[in-house]
C-alpha cells in the first residue's frame, strides 16, 4: 500500500485518470432511474485523497477544469437564457435568486444555532446545493483573505460541508420532485402540449399530401393563410397539374393543387382537413424532379443567421424543411436561427443539391475541430471579468472570480453569436466534450485535494450535524421552488423540474427529471434558471464565509 501511495504522489496525472475511471464506470450503476452520473468522480477523489495527505492534483489543472466547465455551459444556455426575459424569464430568473437567498438564510441560522464556522457553513450551502464552481470560488475566497491566517486547514473546511451535505443534495430534490407530481397528479404530455410555441420539444414530424378542394382557401397564399389560421406547419412541394414546384410563401393555391404538409401529426391533420382532403398521392416520395438531403451546418458565415435571411427559394430554388439540433427535430420556420452543427433537411432541384450542401458546409470533420483561438480569447475574456471586484453594502467586495467571470461572458459572446469574422459559438458536440472534461477534472480535484481532511473530520464529533444541517436545505430548497413556480408563478411542471435542477446544479436530477417528463422541457428550465442561479450561488456562498463571523 505504501508503494502506491507514493506512486499516487510522484504522477499526478496518473492519479486524475484512475479517478476519472473509476467514477465514470460508479457513475453508470442506476437505482431505478437514477444514478450519480459524472458526480461519482467526486466521492472517488475522496477516497484517494483520503489515503494521504499529500495526495494532490495541481491547483492550475483543477482551475483549467472550472472555467472550461463554466464556459461550455455559458455557451450552451446564453440565446435561450436572453431569449427568455421577452417572455417571463425575468420574474422566473427573481423567483430563482429569492429562493437561494432563502436557503442561504437557513444556512445562516443552521450556522449560529449549531455553532458551526463560516467555511463548514459555506460548504454546506454548496454541497445541498450541489454546486460544485461555488464551492470552487469558496476555496479560491478563503485561501486569499485574512481566513488563510487561522491555519492551513482552513482551506479545506468548505470541502468538508459540502461532501457532507451533497449525498441529500443530489436525494432530495430527486424526492421532491417525485413527491410533488404525485400530489399534484402532473400529466406531462399535456403540460408540454401547453407551452409547444414557446419552447422546442422532441414530437413526431410527418408529411402527408393535401388536395385543395376547400373554396375558402383557393386563391389565398400560402403567407396569408398561415397567418390568418395560425397553422405550425412547413410546406414542402406542390403539384399543379403535371408540374411539381416548391410551396414557396407566395404561392397561390388552386382547386385540386396537391400540396405536402410537414409538421406534429395533430397540426397536419388539421391543416390538411382545412385544404381540403388527404390525396392519395405522397409528393415527398417523388425525387424525379427535387431531391432532399440532410447537411450539417460547418460554415461559420451562416451561424448566427434565420433561415428566411438565407433566401434559399430565390438563390437556390430550394427551401428547408426540417432542422435537428442535437436530439430535437425543429420544424424550419423562417425565424429559425440557424448554430454549428445543426443537420438541415432541404429540398431541391436535383442539379442543386451539390451546390447547396456545399453552401451549408457539410464538413463533419470541420464541427469535430474547436477554434482554439476563439475559445482561447473567449475564456481570456471571461477570466479578466471575474478579477473585476463589485461592491457590495458594508464595505464588502466580491468578484465573480473563475466561475462566474467565464460563465458571464459565455453568455454574453454565444447570444451575440458572432463578432465580425469570430464565431463564438462552438459546436453541439465538441461543447459537450469541453462541459464533461472539465467537470471530470474539476470534481477529481476537489475530491483528491480534500479526502483527507473529510475523513478526518467525519470520523471526529461534528460529521453528524453537518449531514443534518445539509439535509434540511436539500429538502426545504427545491419543495420551495416547486411551490412557488407551479402555485403562484403557474409555470409548466416540466420546465419547473428542470429549474430545480438548475438550483441543485444537479446531473443526477436532471436526468430523474428527465426520465420523468420524457420530453425536453426539463433541459429548457435547466438553460433558463443554470446561469442565474450559478452566480447567485457563487455571490451567496462567499457572503456566508465573509459575514458569518460578525454573527456568531
């Protein structure tokens, strides 16, 4: 044992990929429909850490880890985290703050009632609330005030509250939410269908082909029929006589026209009954004259643009149908802003399905390259913002440091999507490659660095009554958020999951989420409320370390 231990403390390196290993195949093991995902790199950590005090990872890779985790998932959550404040994102995002303010205050009283220090206290907000880049901006708080000056310990003591405190971190919202779509009898299905306009759902996509037979619809557009009947669907090809033609916006329809209509089957349906009839005939199997393709989008000019300013019909003589975005099939509309990697389903002439694939890019090996330098002066940015010290009443100053600099940045650049030449958005998939890479260095070094220290203190008096104090904020914290959104903010009960999800920062609820609603609105609470509640979280914990001393 010896002889591995000191193996452990001469290869650093070495160690991070035993314990990346080791807890990604822990992860895996599912209880029902949950399990520890990516988190169980952190307990594994603990248990190295906790062979000798002198095994480590260095403090800079542990750094590099936070801002690329942070950065990639400010990327990801930016255009729908603005878009959002069109609608009620703004009093979603307030119901958010109040209630991690809340729990900051029980973590308050828990702390002058149990006499606990302000650092165990601070990790017990991070750790019941699973948010491991506060716990990080915690540490990075302590080791540079006067705290430093009561011993090296010190350092340690916020990982000691959180480890304690995040096994019900991960439980109780897990609980709660399970709890509450039981008392409430939640029909997911019916709460999506209720929201379908405002965010991007996984549903059926199908084509059928309508005959023009309806006289209150012959002589009308396309445009001017959408809009006055308020049809969600896409037009793809129309027949008119012999000749097959593309169902552009100004097309005007004629009695026995067949036209194919693509979109949810319920809105199909009902589009077609309102042209007329179903024709017999399927348009979208016939390629003698358009063809259609699917391309990925790799070139950089098109990020950032809507379809409709493509002026495909006109340029190319083809439109687009269909866009998948990771796991979500989007129907083309013409306001859809189009991202790296997305897949576009055309339809075209079949002399011009070169052209077009090439104008698209089409270049999976060019998606699968991250521009270094783009990222390089994105987190550049993001870093130099988070030095920038703010204010607070008291005479106290915070910064957002290495979580919260990059995360806010992130934001910003993936909402302006690109600057001139730069684009700086990423890719789908290498943005998820970045996100779980950095979190697996991230959560393997705090581990590593602390398993020590936890062992130490959960085998002396104490470890009991910090579970305890965490507990109550695991379980107190996301009953409250459910509450509020479901009963007084009426929000959807399958985007209110995934806001929870976001106040624990919690892979494991967001999967049990997931799992639950079977549909993507728990991802959209998730990219709504991450940003917010990651600062607020990173702000308060710092409060806690910074103001608890004057009250205890």
């Amino acid at each position: 044992m010896n002889v591995f231990i000191e193996w452990l403390v001469e290869h650093p390196l070495l160690l991070l990929f035993l314990v990346s290993t080791i807890g990604y195949y822990l992860g895996e093991i599912r209880v029902g429909n949950t399990g520890l995902g990516v988190a169980a790199v952190l307990f594994v950590g603990l248990a190295f850490g906790a062979l000798d005090a002198r095994i480590s990872l260095p403090p800079e890779l542990v750094s590099l880890g936070l801002v690329l985790f942070v950065y990639s998932i400010g990327l990801a959550s930016g255009p729908g985290f603005f878009a959002s404040f069109s609608r009620s994102g703004l009093r979603d995002n307030m119901m958010v703050a109040a209630v991690l303010l809340i729990a900051a205050a029980i973590v308050a009283v828990e702390a002058v009632a149990l006499g606990l220090k302000s650092t165990i206290a601070a990790g017990i907000y991070t750790g019941a609330l699973t948010n491991t880049p506060a716990l990080a901006q915690v540490l990075n708080f302590v080791t540079h005030s006067s705290l430093r000056d009561a011993g090296p310990a010190v350092a340690t003591e916020p990982v000691v509250g959180y480890s304690v405190a995040y096994p019900l971190g991960v439980i109780g919202p897990i609980l709660a939410i399970l709890l509450m779509q039981r008392v409430w009898r939640i029909d997911y299905k019916k709460d999506a269908e209720q929201v379908r306009d405002m965010f991007p759902i996984e549903q059926e996509i199908y084509n059928r082909t309508a005959q023009v037979a309806n006289p209150a619809v012959i002589g009308a557009s396309l445009r001017a029929l959408s809009r006055q009947r308020g049809w969600r669907v896409v037009f793809g090809r129309v027949k008119h006589g012999d000749k097959v033609e593309l169902a552009i916006d100004d097309l005007i329809l004629h009695e026995g026209d067949l036209i194919s209509v693509i979109g949810a089957p319920e809105d199909v349906d009902r589009v077609v009954h309102e042209l007329g009839e179903l024709a017999s005939e399927q348009l979208d199997v016939d390629r003698s004259a358009y063809d259609f393709r699917r391309v990925f989008v790799s070139n950089p000019d098109l990020v950032g643009r809507k379809l409709a300013d493509l002026d495909l019909p006109h340029r190319f003589g083809a439109i687009v149908t269909r866009v998948r975005r990771g796991d979500i099939e989007l129907l083309a509309h013409g306001d859809l802003v189009l991202e790296l990697g997305d897949r576009v389903r055309f339809v075209a002439p079949r002399d011009q399905m070169r052209a077009i694939s090439q104008y698209f890019g089409d270049s999976y090996k060019k998606l699968s390259e991250i521009n270094l330098g783009t990222l390089g002066l994105g987190l550049a940015l993001g870093l130099l913002v988070g030095m920038i010290p703010i204010s607070l009443p008291g005479g106290l100053q915070f910064k957002l440091g290495e979580a919260g600099g990059p995360l806010l940045v992130a934001l910003i650049l993936s909402a302006l999507r690109r600057t001139g030449p730069i684009v700086w958005s990423m890719p789908y998939s290498a943005n998820l490659t970045i996100r779980q890479l950095g979190l697996t260095v991230l959560l393997a070094g705090i581990g590593i660095r602390s398993g020590y220290t936890f062992l130490s203190t959960m085998t002396q008096t104490g470890g009991f009554t910090i579970l305890l104090a965490g507990a109550v904020v695991s379980i107190v914290t996301p009953l409250l958020a459910l509450w509020i959104g479901y009963r007084w903010l009426k929000l959807p009960f399958g985007v209110l999951t995934g806001v929870v999800s976001a106040v624990h920062t919690q892979p494991a609820v967001q999967a049990a989420a997931l799992a639950q609603a079977r549909n993507d609105l728990p991802n959209h609470g998730y990219a709504l409320a991450f940003p917010m509640a990651t600062i607020t979280k990173i702000l308060l914990a710092q409060v806690l370390v910074a103001l608890l001393p004057y009250m205890t």
